[in-house]
C-alpha cells in the first residue's frame, strides 16, 4: 500500500487544472494575473506542488509552458479527484 503524500489543496488543484487545459493566449487565473510575471509564478507553484521539476535556467519559458501543460495532464491522471 502506498504512503498517500499530503493533501493537495484545492487552488493547487485548480491551477493544474488550468494549467492542463490551457491555450496560447488565454488570460491567466488569480491570484496569478496579478503577479509582476504571472507565468513565472505558476511555475514555481508546479514545482513546489510537485507537477514539474524546477526548469533550466536557460530554458525558454514557452517550451516549459508546453512541458508543463503535459505534465499538469499526466498529474492528473494520477491524481483523480
């Protein structure tokens, strides 16, 4: 039996959410619209959540939105509501 990890909270939840579904172009949800660099943001906040891993410093930020909205898709899936 798995150790369940700790309970994801549910703006966590709605940002992956979000992210998963995401288009080129769509407005970025609160509280994150209202950051100096929203996208950024939501990056950092899929690391902490454990979606993605921290990118490369060198990384462009579009290849790691692309990445992201996979890996948002795949959190998922593992992770049923």
């Amino acid at each position: 039996m798995e150790t369940p990890g700790p309970p994801v909270r549910l703006s966590d939840r709605l940002l992956v959410e979000w992210v998963a579904q995401a288009k080129v172009g769509d407005p970025f949800p609160e509280p994150y619209s209202y950051a100096r660099n929203p996208l950024e943001s939501i990056i950092r906040n899929l690391v902490i959540i454990g979606v993605i891993k921290p990118p490369a410093p060198d990384a462009s930020l579009a290849d790691v939105a692309q990445e992201a909205s996979a890996a948002a898709r795949a959190w998922l899936d593992e992770h049923p509501a």
